[in-house]
C-alpha cells in the first residue's frame, strides 16, 4: 500500500482505480469530477467521452457518442456537467445523463490570435475562444471559461450565454499576462483562481477580472479543485528535473502537504476529501483516499 502526504493530509493511492467491462480500456484521459452523490464522470479522448463510476470504480453507464471532438476539462457544480471541447472550441452543459443543455461559441470557429500551434504564447490576445480548456459556474450564477491553448485569456458570461467581459494578454511575468491559462475554479467570495501554466503559477483575480495575487508555490499547474474546508489541491506537470505532482494549498497560497505522481492533467476532491486524479499519459485515473 503506497501511502503519500502529510497529517491531515495523508492518503491511500489507489492506482488504476476505474473498473472497465472486459475488452474496455481507457484511452487518453482528461480530466475528472463527481457529483452530489459522489458518483465519478470520467472524461476521455475516445467515444464514449463521458463514464461513469461509482466510489468504488465499478462502472455504470457512459454517454456522449459523437459529440466531442476533443475532450478537455470536465466541472460538476449543483449537478450540471460543464465540458470543453478544445479542438473545436466550444464550451458544453448536459444533464448527469448526457442531454445537452447549452452550448457557447461555434463548432470549428476561432477567434484570431495569430497563434498556429496550441501551446505556443499566443502573438496576441482575442476574443471566445481558440483552443479553450475549461468552463466552470460561479455562485452569482455567471459562467467563467479559461481560453488557453490558443488563445490567453479569461471570459465571463451571464447564465444565458452572454458575453460580459474577457481580460488577459500574452506574457510571462506580469500580472494578469498568461501563457496557457489552462484550468480554473471560482469560489464562493467570487475569486477567480486561474492555473497559468507555462508560467507555473495561479493567478487569482476579483469576478470581475481584477488582479489581486499570485501563487508561484506550484510547477506547470494543470487542475484546481476546493474541499469544503476552503483547502486547494493542484495537479501540476513535470518541470525541469522535477516529477509530476499534486500539492495541497491553503487560501494563500502555501503549502499544506505536496508529492510526485505518475503525471497530472485533470484533478477533483469529492465531498468526503478523496482525490482522483486524471492520467494522460498513463491513460487511468488514480485514487488517493483521505486517512487524515
């Protein structure tokens, strides 16, 4: 039994959590979140995007056939399932069971930031979207969406869709500049915790796009995700000669427990504080059970 952190912060790893049917594997995986009932949505890059586990990893149902093109980051809030299809720039709400709900921006449509390769720091800024990577709600009801891959840049939305305001520019080192704003989360005061990747920080702003601070305690940080306590938990990628790992935060920013994983992309702590982590390059999802 492998066990990793600190305290509180102490955990089980449950390696190759999820239970496919015989023959099933999975493929390339996303990102990863759970709903009111714990139930587990696991999002990859193959058809059926969308499965769902229950606590213990046995598989339910799935759903999604045909309507991803290119899975990216996966939210659940008040039991809505928020979506990202990265490639062709389209932001997507269903129900738990897969019926579509709203869509934001337009299927193969992308705004003009000058930027050919996804990853690249963009030339210039734009408008939604061009290779966005995640959308979440926030409590006043609007919707934030992280444009990363292409584009470098936070947009804000009403409920229906409406475009309220975006900010961010290319760079490196000034605030609110992004390389690769690649997750986000909104918390109940209305900040804005954005994971800037390339620039291997956390940049947190007001609702209204105001910067206020930055977190420079995290490497490549990939997913964000908040406990009830109010504790963030990081997934970040290897960087320089250190490993993948996920670190444990507290409201400012400092390290509350840290340790190496086999990679990182996507990231999500349940109700009961379990962690489960999405595996790209090991193509799995990991369970790390709270014995704090």
């Amino acid at each position: 039994m492998t066990t990793v952190g600190t305290g509180k912060h102490t955990y089980r790893l449950v390696q190759d959590w999820a239970k496919l049917p015989p023959g099933e594997t999975l493929s390339t995986v996303s990102a990863v979140a759970t709903d009111s009932q714990d139930l587990v949505y696991v999002f990859q890059r193959k058809d059926p995007p969308v499965l769902v586990f229950d606590r213990d990893g046995n598989y339910l149902n799935s759903w999604g056939h045909g309507a991803i093109t290119s899975p990216h980051g996966i939210y659940i809030a008040d039991d809505v399932v928020y979506l990202t299809d990265r490639d062709d720039s389209v932001a997507l709400k269903y129900t738990l069971d897969g019926k579509p709900l709203q869509i934001l921006g337009q299927r193969g449509v992308h705004s003009d930031t000058g930027c050919e390769k996804p990853g690249d720091l963009v030339p210039r800024a734009a408008g939604p979207f061009n290779y966005l990577t995640e959308m979440v709600p926030s409590p006043s009801g609007d919707i934030y969406v992280s444009d990363g891959y292409r584009n470098a840049r936070v947009h804000r939305f009403s409920g229906d869709g409406r475009l309220i305001a975006s900010w961010g520019e290319p760079g490196k080192s000034g605030p609110s500049q992004f390389h690769l704003p690649h997750s986000l989360y909104v918390g109940q005061d209305g900040r804005v915790y954005v994971c800037d990747r390339e620039n291997s920080r956390i940049q947190v702003f007001s609702a209204d796009g105001q910067y206020i601070t930055m977190w420079t305690s995290v490497q490549r940080p990939t997913d964000i995700s908040v406990d009830g306590e109010g504790v963030f938990y990081v997934s970040q990628l290897a960087a320089d000669s250190a490993p993948p790992r996920i670190s444990v935060l507290d409201g400012d920013g400092n390290v509350l427990a840290q340790w190496d994983s086999r990679s990182a992309h996507g990231l999500w702590v349940d109700s009961r504080g379990d962690i489960y982590l999405a595996l790209t390059g090991d193509m799995s999802v990991d369970k790390y059970i709270c014995q704090g």
